[in-house]
C-alpha cells in the first residue's frame, strides 16, 4: 500500500502537470499534511477517510481559530485531491463531494488609477537594458492582465507581432490568445533590439523576460523590481504585480467592455470570478455620480 508522503508527491506531480502555480501546489501539500496527521491520530489515512472526518477536522480548524477565508483553501485543496483520487481510480466515493466552502465577505482588490500606473511605466530608465526589460515587463502586465507567472514564462515565439497577439498558457495550461496595446509593441521592439541581447550576452534563452545573467527572470526577482518602480512613482498603497491585472479588468470595465470578453482576457473559467469587477465598476460610477451630477 502506498504512504501518505507516495500519494502527495503523485498529486504534487499531478498539479505540476495542469500547470497551476507554485504557491498553490505548496499551499495544497501543507494543507494536506495537516489532514494527514489529523487521520493519523484517528488511526485512519486518506483512503478510509469519510464525509464526517472531513467535518471534524474543519470544526478543529476553528477551534485553532483560523478564519472562514484560510478553511476555504484547506476545503479547496481536499476537494481538488479526493477529485484526483477519483479519477485515477484510487477512490470509489468522494468523502468531500458534501463539504460546501464557507462563506466569507469577499474583499474587492485594490486597483491603481491610469495616472499611478503610468508613473509606474515611465519610471523605467530606457537607456539601460535591465530598464528596457521592466518596462517591457510592466507594459505588458498592464496591457494584458497577464498573470506573474505568465509573464515571466512568456516566450519570445508566444509574441505575434503581426497579428498584435500573445498566445499565453495559463492555470490548467489553458491557452489564450490576447492582444497588447502599441505602447507595449513599441516597448518590446526597443528591448529586443537594444536590451536582451545585452543581457544574453551571446547566450540563447528562449523567454522574453530576462534577468542579468540572460537567464529566465526569477518569480522573486520580480518581486523585487516592482517593488522598486512602486516606490519611485510614490505609490503608498500595498500593491502587487497582481494589482494592474485588476487594475487591467477595472479599467476595461469603466471603458464600457462586455463581462463576457473581460472574463476571456482575463482566462477565467467562471464568469463569477470576473463578476467581482463589476462590483468596483459601480463604485467608480458612484465616484463619478456624487462628482459629476448636479443634485448629486
């Protein structure tokens, strides 16, 4: 019989495999860990789990005094692995296919204006390459809502200069194609002529987005440079690379875009995921309303 440590590694792979992201693989084995030493202490492993077990272990969780919004991952990540086990034929029944995510206020992201992000944009010093890189780097995450992770996987044959497209594998190594603005065209040519092959230094990288050493810019490594062009543009706000794909959204939205088209650029799978938008669309409209009307 399998170990517990054997069957998370499969799912580990599993997940690998469908091509979500990092920390979501991480977060899901921790949680996973902590279920598996719960049933260790009922004399019980993942396969002679049932529904009620499931229930305990969430009531121990709030008794630990975690919130509504942490519980929903561990559920996420039970219900995403008991789905696996099914559908590689380990399981018969689904003992969390009853377990419901609780419910929470769901928090509406934060979003830059137009002005910030451009302050943001042209901080960028293009007459050095590594400038050349970030700009192409924020240009694009703006212009196309990429996720971080798809920008920094991004290749140089993703980009169709021709029909102004990016062709993006994204979560679930779902592809789509998505358009990107002349700024952003203007600003990827300027770097590939004159900034990544400074950076390649005669080596080859088939990635568009590059660190110093000509390699593939690491995850952390952006961190660090967004973290750099927040603090020259004087934004004060707790953003993340994260933050212009919102702002991407939101920003389409108040320009009168359809739902529908949003929730394509964006790769979402639910249509509610992308409804989330609207909520801060209306806020906007409200702005505008107490700004604009006269008996406002």
């Amino acid at each position: 019989m399998k170990s517990s440590a054997d069957i998370l590694e499969e799912f580990k792979n599993f997940l690998i495999a469908e091509g979500d992201e990092l920390n979501t693989i991480n977060s899901y084995i921790y949680d996973l860990k902590q279920l598996d030493t719960y049933l260790r202490s009922r004399q019980k492993d993942f396969f002679s789990i049932q529904t009620e077990d499931l229930r305990q272990f969430i009531h121990i969780l709030f008794d630990m005094g975690l919130g509504p919004t942490s519980i929903n991952r561990k559920i996420s990540a039970m219900k995403t692995f008991y789905r696996h086990l099914i559908f590689s034929g380990q399981i018969e029944k689904n003992p969390s296919e009853d377990i419901e995510l609780l419910k929470t206020e769901r928090k509406l992201p934060t979003v830059l204006s137009v002005e910030e992000i451009e302050a943001m944009i042209e901080s960028a010093d293009e007459e050095t390459p590594l400038g050349l890189r970030d700009r192409v780097a924020l240009e694009l995450l703006y212009s196309s809502g990429l996720r971080i992770s798809e920008l920094l996987n991004l290749r140089i044959t993703n980009v169709n200069f021709d029909e102004g497209l990016i062709n993006i594998i994204g979560k679930g190594n779902k592809q789509r194609s998505i358009p990107f603005g002349i700024k952003a065209r203007k600003a990827i040519e300027r770097y590939i002529e004159r900034g990544r092959p400074v950076l390649l230094k005669e080596r080859s990288s088939p990635y568009l987005i590059l660190n110093a050493r000509g390699r593939r810019l690491s995850r952390m490594g952006f961190l660090k440079v967004f973290r750099k062009y927040r603090v020259r543009a004087g934004i004060d706000k707790k953003i993340t690379p994260h933050t212009f794909r919102h702002s991407f959204a939101t920003h389409l939205l108040e320009g009168g875009a359809d739902l529908r088209v949003v929730q394509e650029l964006l790769g979402h799978s639910d249509i509610s995921t992308t409804q989330i938008y609207t909520h801060i669309d209306r806020t906007y409209l409200k702005e505008v309303y107490k700004t604009c009307h006269p008996r406002a």
